[in-house]
C-alpha cells in the first residue's frame, strides 16, 4: 500500500503536510491526523468538503454531478471525501484553517546562527532548531512563517530562503527599515544563540510544477522567496523551464546575492536576470525605475507562470500590467509584504 504527502493549504494561508494511505480518502487521512476538513454527507452529493487539487495524481470515487460538475472536475475540483491520492498533492480548501484545526500551528524553539549584514539595508538571519529530534517544518518553497522579535512579544513574517530539503539550518533575508521591532533587533542587537521561535509554515505563495516558462518579479526582499525555488528546482531537477527574474531595489548598494544567482546558472537553472533600481549612483550603467518597468510582452508570450514577491505597491503595479494583457490570473501567484 503506498503513501503519499498531501499538503493542505487554507485560505488563510496555514498549510499542514499529512501522509495519506492511497486506501484511505483524504478525509479519513485528515482525521488520523487530527484535521477535521467540513464535510457533511460523506458520499460525493453535498459538495461541503470540496477543494482545489493544484497539483498531483488522485482518483475520485462516487460524486454526483449537482455536487462536481464536469467542467468542475475539469479543473481539478475535488470531492475530498472521495478522494484517494495517487501521487504527492496540494489541495487547498475555501475557508480558513480554524474550522479545520483545534490547535496553533506548529512552533519550535530555535536560536539564532548567524545575522550578517548582506548589503546596506538587508540582515540574513539564520536560524536552528533546538530541539534537534522534533520533526522540521514541512513547508514548500515560496511559503513564510512567523518569527518571534527576541526581546519583545512581537512577532512578524518572514520567507524561507532556503529550501524544504535544508533543515539544519534556515534563512531569512530581512530589510532593516529605519524604524521598526525586527529591522532594530536584527541591525542592533542581534547574537548568535538568541532564542527565537519559529511558527507556521504558511501562504499561497509557492513553487508549483514547473510545466511552462517563469517569470518572477523580486523587489527588495522579495527576492528570499525565489532563493528558495531556485534550491528547490535543483534539488528536485525541475530545471527545463526557462526563468526570467526582474529584480528591484531602490539604489544599487540595496542589491544582494547576485553571485549566488549567478552561480545558480552553472547548477543547471536556465536563468536570466535584469536588474532595475529606483535611483542610481554614479557607478550604476544599469536600468532605473521601477521593477515593473522591465515587464515586456515577450516574457509572457505564450504562457508563463508569473511570481511576485515584494512590497504591496510593487504587486499591484504587476497585476494589472499582467491583468491588461489578458493573463489569466490562476497562472499568477504574489506575495505582498505588507507590515504584519
Ligand atoms: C507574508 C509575508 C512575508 C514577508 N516576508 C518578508 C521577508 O522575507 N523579508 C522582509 O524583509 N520582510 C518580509 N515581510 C515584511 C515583514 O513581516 C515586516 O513587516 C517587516 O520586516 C517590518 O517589520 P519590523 O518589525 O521591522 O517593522 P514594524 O515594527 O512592523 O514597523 C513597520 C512599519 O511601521 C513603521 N512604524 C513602526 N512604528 C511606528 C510608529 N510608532 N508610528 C508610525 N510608524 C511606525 C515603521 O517605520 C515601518 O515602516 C513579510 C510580510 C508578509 C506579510
Ligand atoms: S461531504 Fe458531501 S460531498 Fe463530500
């Protein structure tokens, strides 16, 4: 009997990898694992349990059409009382994690690795678990979860930077603004062995099979995320795709991990990238403006998965470039980094 890790993702963006048992409907699975996704019926007539299958193989038992239409399950609806996974799936589910969950999301102690500064505005933050035989986080790359400010009770949100497989160690890259609860803690008075913790993983915002051409739009910080697709992508050999990254920054000394990038193209990632920045110095030769403005029509011919990750103004500004030329907004997929 073969089992398979499914990962549920709420509309709040909380997420839970489960192993499911291909005998078992991912209902039953939920609730070995203690989830109780809405259900009513039980038997593929009421619809209450449906979600959105966004990747992976799976089998539907008996569903009346009043409940999945044809053009429903076309586009991967499911009735997940009468799902089996016959592969690694995502569904995602229409409401928010707390009819589904009694507890918090998970959380772990950790302590602060390493806090460098990596160019004029932005600190990489690395962190360990402590309790080094609890089970890591199962996140998918592109996801975020909530840190703890050391000496305070705040907490705010932060992408992974490195990738699922990578669970020794995991990274952060954080833009130290002039006044705020993390941007001071990690500019002034960061130390290695800090208790931090960690909780979550969280968000819509992750890497989906790459089965057309990418483009990612990274502004500021913004760019962690995609750091974290990249190792991804080489670690899993997703790397037929071609990616197209824009990268903003507001002055040049902003810019950072541009070696790494580069050395992304000798693993096997077929990757190009432009760089705009809102003001230049004398030493810059380079675009300026905004990221935005390096969006061409030829990047999205035909199609493309697109992936924003920046601050709000920056997302908006994309979509609805993207939205005026007809992208179909299902192949879109943005992360705002508003003020948590
Ligand atoms: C899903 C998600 C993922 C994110 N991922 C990242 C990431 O990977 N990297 C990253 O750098 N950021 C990320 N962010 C943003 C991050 O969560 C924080 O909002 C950001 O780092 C600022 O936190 P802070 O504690 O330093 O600032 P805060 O203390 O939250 O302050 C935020 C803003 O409010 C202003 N402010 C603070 N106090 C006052 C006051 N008393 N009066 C007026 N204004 C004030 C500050 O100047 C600042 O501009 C993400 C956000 C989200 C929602
Ligand atoms: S619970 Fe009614 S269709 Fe699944």
């Amino acid at each position: 009997m073969s089992k398979y890790n499914v990962t549920l993702v709420f509309e709040d963006g909380r997420s839970e990898q489960i192993l499911a048992d291909e005998e078992d409907t991912i209902y039953m699975a939920c609730l070995r694992n203690k989830i109780r996704i809405l259900v009513d019926c039980m038997e593929g007539a009421c619809a209450t349990c449906k979600g959105h299958c966004v990747e992976g193989e799976y089998d539907l038992d008996d569903v009346s059409d009043e409940a999945l239409s044809d053009e429903e399950a076309a586009q991967r609806e499911v009735l997940t009382c009468q799902m089996h996974a016959r592969s690694d799936c995502i569904i995602e589910f229409p409401y928010e994690s707390r009819l589904a969950f009694k507890t918090d999301p998970q959380s772990w102690l950790c302590k602060v690795a390493a806090c460098e500064q990596v160019s004029s505005t932005v600190y990489r933050l690395d962190i360990q678990r402590l309790d080094t035989e609890a089970e890591p986080p199962s996140f998918m790359p592109g996801q975020y979860v909530h840190l703890s400010v050391p000496g305070t009770e705040e907490t705010r949100s932060y992408s992974f930077a490195n990738a699922p497989h990578d669970s020794e160690t995991y990274s952060f890259f954080i833009k130290a603004l002039k006044h705020g609860v993390m941007s001071d803690y990690v500019r002034g008075r960061a130390q290695v062995g800090d208790e931090i913790t960690m909780a979550g993983p969280f968000g819509h915002f992750y890497l989906r099979n790459p089965e057309c051409p990418i483009v990612m739009v990274a502004g500021g910080t913004g760019l962690a995320p995609m750091l974290s697709m990249f190792d991804h992508m080489i670690e899993t050999g997703a790397t037929t795709q071609p990616v197209h990254l824009l990268i903003g920054a507001n002055e040049p000394t902003e810019l950072f991990h541009l070696d790494v990038l580069e050395g992304y193209k000798s693993k096997g990632i077929l990757l190009t990238t432009e760089i705009a920045v809102v003001e230049g110095d004398a030493d810059w030769s380079g675009e300026t403006g905004q990221v935005t403005s390096l969006l061409r029509q030829e990047l999205i011919e035909g199609s493309a998965d697109v992936y924003l990750c920046g601050p709000p103004p920056m997302i908006e500004a994309a979509e609805s470039w993207l939205a005026e030329r007809g992208v179909d907004s299902k192949l879109v997929h943005a992360e705002k980094f508003v003020p948590s």
